[in-house]
C-alpha cells in the first residue's frame, strides 16, 4: 500500500448529499491546450471521464473500507482544441451491494498542465451540476449491483460535456471529510471499440399500460437485507414485459445501419460476448422510449428477461425527436440485444456495440492442431480480460464482484498471462488495509470484497481459500510483506476455525452458509462435512508454510488420519456425519458426492498412490458424459463450481494431463463455441462469462508443456 498526496485537490461533494442513494452529479474543468495534461482523481463509487466528447477512463481501482485509490493519467492527447472540456460523471450510489463499497460520495480531481495545477476540486476549476438527465428513483440493477439506468434526454442532454456556453444549474459543493487516498498500483484497462456482428431477428410489439406478469422478486425491491427506493419511478423488467413480441422475419442483416419501424424491435448479436458500456447513435422521427434489453445466450429466438437472476437486465432511454449519441455509464455483458422502439415513429440506429472494459492483454493464438482446444484457449483468454481491470471479478455481468475461492484460480492465470500478480496484490491487500466491515464477525473475512453483506452472510471456507492463495500469491512472487501484513489476519482466522472442532479435531457446524459446490453436494453440510474439513487441512498445512509453526501441519496430518477412517467407506468418501439422539457421530451412508472425492485428492486426504482403486474410478468413468452413460448414479454429480474445478486440478497436480485436456474439450469446447468465453456452470443457466474459467489456461499450459 504507497499512500497518495494530492497537490492541492480536496474531495468534495454537493452539500448535504454525499449519504443520498443513486445521487449523481457531473463535474466539468475546461483546460487550455499544452504540452502535457496529467490527470489525477478519484471517488466513490465510480466515475466515468470525457474529454471532448470522448470516453477516455472509468475507474477508480477498489479498495477496502475506509481506503481510496487514486488514478492518474496523461491525456496530453486529447488536448486538441484551443479549449479542452474534462467532464466528469460521478455515482453516489450509496447503498450496500456485493461491487462497490457503501460509502459517502465524493470527487478529489486535480488537472496539471505542463507542470502547473490548473484545476483543483474544493479549490479553483471545476464546476458541477446534478445528473439531471439520469433518473433517480428506478430499482436495483440486481441485489449484487446498485441501480439500473434509465435516462430522460432532450437534444441538449450532453451540452454540459461538449459547449463552454452550456446553461446549467450549479451545485453548492462542499469540502468532506478527509480522505486515506493510496495509489492505484494496477494497470489500467482497455477501451477498444467493438460493433454488434449483425441483426438476426425483427418483430413487432403490441404494448399495453401494464405488465402481463409484473416484477415482484424481492432482491431488487427494497427489503431489510436490500435498500433502494421505495415504490421506483420505473422498474425496466415491467418496462419490458408491457409488450407482446411477434416476430416477423428472421435474417442476418447487416449492423451498420438500423431501420426500426414504429413499435418495432431487432435483435443485435455480437460477434462474442462483450463487456463494457453500450453505446450507439440514434435519429428518432418522434419522440420515443427505447428499450435496450440484453443476455448472454438467447431461448426460443429471444433475450429472456428471467435469466441470471437479473430481471432488470437493461437500459431504458426516453428521448425527445432529434439525433443523439448515447453511451451506459456501466459496464454491461452483451451477446445478445433487443433494442425495441416503443413510439409512433420509425429511429434509425447506427454504431450500435460495446465501447470494451477489459484488462490490456494481448490474444496470443495456441495454433494446437486440436480446434476445440483452441477456441477454448480464446474463450479463456477473453474470460481473463473481461473479469480482470482493478480486481479479480466473478462475472463482469450479474456482479462484478471480488469472490475468494475464485480469486485463487484466477490469481495463476494472470501470472501466466502478464508474468506479475499485481492485480491479485490489490485484492488480497483490500482484505488487509480496510477499517473493518459490518455485520459479520469481525475475526472472519467477507466472502466477496471490496462489499457490504447487510444480511450478515458470509462463507467460512471462502476464507481459508485466502489463506491458501495468500501461499501462492508468496511462492509465485516472493512478496515477504504482504505475506507479514496478513499474519495476524491469518493466525486469527485459525483461532476462529479450532473454535469449531470437535473431539476428533474436525470442524462441526461452523457458522455462515458451508458451501462445497453448486450441486447435490451442497445438502450434505450439516454436521461434520468431510470436504470443509479436507480443505481445513490442506489451509493449515499453508499455514505452516507462511509463518513455520509447525503446529498447524501436525493439526492437519491428523484431520486428514480422521477423515480416512471416518469417511472412506465402500469405494468412496462419504460426504457428512451427523449426531443422532443421544449426541453419537454417524456417517451417513446415502450421501456421497463427486465433489467429495476431488476435495479428498485436492487437500492431500488423498493421492493416487494411497487410493488407487478411487483414482482409477475417477480418472476412467467419471468422464464428462458419465451421467448420460448411467455411471455410479449413486455418486451425486458435480457442478463447474467449485466441484469440477477441483476434479481438473487435482487430474493437474497428480499429472493426469491426457485425462484433462480430453476433459477441457469435452467440457468447454461448446461454450465456447455458443458465448466466446467460459461460463460459471455447466448448464447455461448462470453466468457465462465467468473469472475462474480462465484457469483453463493454466491446465492447458501445464498440460502441453509436460507431454512435449
């Protein structure tokens, strides 16, 4: 952590506003012409800069609470006019979500030009305004993000951003609070531009003043463990679902230039799944709502809007007749979109696609003589980039959030692909700078962060993935400090997990949700469960490693001697025990897993050589059409996470490569084919663009390197 000194820039924001939800100003500096412009600011949450009508950054890099990194940024290039107008639009979200930290909304920017401050907020050069034109009162995006966008234009919408005469009404700023501003310390992303591959469907819509079926799911209506708004202006899911949807022609038109007829619809496919801001120009012969509705994967012909638990999954533009040029101010996941015309005239669009926010890597072709293989490696490689800008994400779509567990697969992919961990040194540094989080105990870490868990939710096991990645994080980069940093963090959460043993040294009924995988696995946790408690091991063996008390590992040797004579039984690990009525551990005999069995090789409980009989199973039947084929329907089959993941790395670790790339292609190859990037199950039914998919890579990788 390197703290940064503004020369002269104090945060501010409008007076008596910095605790209001979704409440967002835009602030603007008009700088002269120079040799160089160097940029310096940040804010919470996030803001989003324009230099002459241009996207130039999005940012800031998170941090935990109580902290703010700072971006800095040489726009010299962009300084092409005699009068250069910076405009800045900053969120005050304000509310507790799993992406951006709930705290009170601020700006700290300052401009130097050739080597002189020319603009300081809470001094001299910029001004501000509220974000009139985008709507307040509206619903949450989803329960993991803040809210959703819905903006009311008139042609003067972006005059504020592109004249020097522009009225307006100014806001009274105000200085904050001070700040603990620290240096951004990861690279910034990239913003290539990429237009939608073409139209491969159009329809006609019949709307009526209500929804057919109206939103009524509780995550993104207010609640105790969910605020926004009460009784929103809009809710976009509604919006949607006012309309009757015939489709009328399907074709593979090209995207260039768009005719939509009057209470009309097209749906845009992209040439793969895309992450950033949604941007096209538009000409509407009346005024119009349009509704920009978009997913990952289509049903029926057609963009759900049921799907990833995101029912407010677009963006809603109310535009008065004229000609404009929009852009989201978040970053969205699009394969698919429906952009409907709900007005009486015909709109003409143009550019429609993603302006990307993505990490600045480079695709490198595998050239593998396998196909399969190969756009595999091209969907990781894109997974990488579209989860990865200030921290490791799980989806770049439904939540954009920092999960332990994930972090640790996707910390060796960026590695492998830059050669540095810096952007894994930010999110296990997030754990360690923060002033503490609320609602769940102190001695834990948050299952996702930077975040707010206002329900008090968190996932035991999630923390002892820290603990195991904090390891590599030290063995991949020799990193002494961060590995110290964390040391009373570390021995802290080992006090917090003996708490929870039992007699026979093994964890039982821990508190937070136990989670295994996504699968039958996860309804084998009461009690003690046998996969906590080998991950538990294989966490206190990395202890050991980090800090060499030897304690830990000693504790670990014999869980694992525990679990063997507990849990192995019939051929296979056994998922829980429980106590019956007078207080006596049982296994329980019907729940056995897959999962179960790849923890058990994983943590070490288990190796090839002391279970070769189970190996041998695994290894040969348990193929990713097992199920099709009616093997073991006695063993509950795993799900991508964390279940199969773990069944790869443990095929890597024990050097099992053919049975693993034969495994990558047969898992990955059709989602890559179907979304370009990698998806977080094998089902299509959650995110298909997500971060730890990436770690194919690394098998891969391996794979190749060791059968040369």
């Amino acid at each position: 952590m390197i703290k940064y000194t503004f020369k002269e820039a104090l945060p501010v924001w409008e007076e008596g506003k910095d605790k209001e939800m979704n409440y967002n100003l835009v602030f603007r500096a008009v700088v002269d012409k120079a040799q160089s412009v160097k940029i310096a600011l940040s804010a919470s949450n996030m803001y989003q800069m324009f230099i002459g009508g241009r996207l130039i950054s999005e940012g800031p890099a998170r941090a935990g609470h109580g902290r703010y990194r700072v971006d800095e940024l040489d726009v010299s290039e962009y300084m092409t006019e005699d009068k250069n107008i910076v405009c800045i639009y900053v969120d005050g979200y304000y509310v507790e979500n799993f992406y951006l930290i709930k705290q009170p909304a601020f700006l700290c920017a300052e401009i130097i030009s050739d080597g002189k401050v020319v603009a300081a907020t809470g001094k001299d050069g910029f001004e501000a305004k509220y974000h009139n034109e985008r709507m307040r009162r509206v619903v949450r995006y989803s329960m993991q993000r803040t809210f959703a966008e819905v903006y009311t234009y008139d042609e003067n919408y972006r005059d504020f951003e592109k004249r020097l005469d522009a009225p307006y009404v100014p806001v009274k700023l105000a200085v904050v609070e001070d700040k603990k501003f620290i240096e951004r310390g990861v690279p910034h992303p990239r913003y290539d531009e990429c237009d939608a591959d073409k139209i491969i469907a159009r329809g006609k819509a019949t709307f009526s003043d209500e929804p057919e079926k109206p939103f009524r799911i509780g995550y993104a209506i207010p609640s105790a463990t969910i605020r926004g708004f009460e009784n929103p202006d809009i809710i976009i899911f509604d919006e949607v679902n006012k309309g009757k949807y015939t489709p009328t022609s399907k074709s593979e038109e090209k995207a260039d230039v768009v005719n939509i007829d009057a209470n009309g619809y097209v749906i845009y496919k992209m040439p793969i799944e895309k992450t950033g801001f949604i941007r096209f120009d538009i000409t509407a012969q009346e005024d119009t709502e349009i509704i920009v509705h978009f997913d990952e994967v289509l049903k029926d012909g057609d963009v759900l809007t049921n799907r990833l638990e995101t029912h407010q999954r677009g963006v809603v533009w109310f535009l008065k007749k004229g000609t404009y040029s929009v852009i989201t101010n978040e970053p969205y996941s699009v394969n698919y979109l429906k952009f409907i015309n709900k007005s009486e005239g015909a709109v003409t669009v143009t550019k429609l696609g993603i302006t990307e926010y993505a990490a600045d890597v480079e695709y490198k072709p595998l050239c593998s003589g396998n196909e399969n293989l190969d756009l595999v490696h091209k969907a990781a490689v894109e997974t990488y980039r579209q989860n990865t800008i200030d921290i490791f994400m799980d989806c770049p779509s439904r939540e954009r959030a920092g999960w332990l567990c994930d972090t640790f697969f996707t910390g060796r992919v960026e590695k492998l692909l830059t050669g540095k961990n810096v952007i894994e040194r930010n999110f296990l540094e997030n754990f360690l700078i923060s002033d503490g989080w609320e609602h769940i105990d102190k001695r834990m870490l948050p299952m996702c962060y930077p975040s707010d868990h206002l329900d008090g939710l968190f996932i035991p096991n999630w923390a002892k993935w820290y603990i195991l990645e904090l390891l590599e994080h030290y063995e991949r980069n020799g990193d002494r400090e961060i590995v110290d940093m964390a040391k009373d963090r570390v021995i802290t959460l080992c006090d917090y997990f003996a708490s929870f043993e039992n007699s026979d040294g093994l964890i039982e009924n821990p508190d937070g949700w136990v989670f295994v995988d996504w699968s039958e696995a996860n309804n084998y946790i009461s009690g003690v469960n046998y996969p906590t408690n080998m991950l538990y091991a294989r966490t206190l063996r990395a202890v050991t490693k980090l800090y060499g008390d030897e304690k830990y590992a000693e504790k670990a040797n014999r869980i694992e001697e525990v679990i063997r004579k507990q849990s192995y039984v019939d051929g296979f690990f056994h998922d829980h025990a429980v106590r019956d009525e007078n207080g006596n551990l049982g296994l329980v005999m019907e729940h056995v897993s897959e999962s179960c069995q790849y923890y058990a090789f994983f943590g070490g409980t288990a190796t090839p050589e002391t279970f070769p009989e189970l190996w041998k199973k695994l290894t040969e039947e348990f193929t990713p059409d097992r199920e099709e084929k009616g093997l073991y329907p006695e063993v509950a089959p795993s799900n991508a996470f964390i279940g199969l993941y773990v069944r790869l790395e443990a095929l890597s670790q024990y050097g099992a490569y053919d049975v693993l790339m034969s495994n990558i292609e047969g898992f990955f190859a059709p989602m890559a084919k179907e979304t370009g990037t990698l998806w977080e199950d094998k089902y299509g039914m959650a995110s298909c663009n997500h971060g730890f998919a990436s770690h194919v890579l690394v098998w891969m990788d391996k794979a190749m390197n060791n059968n040369k």
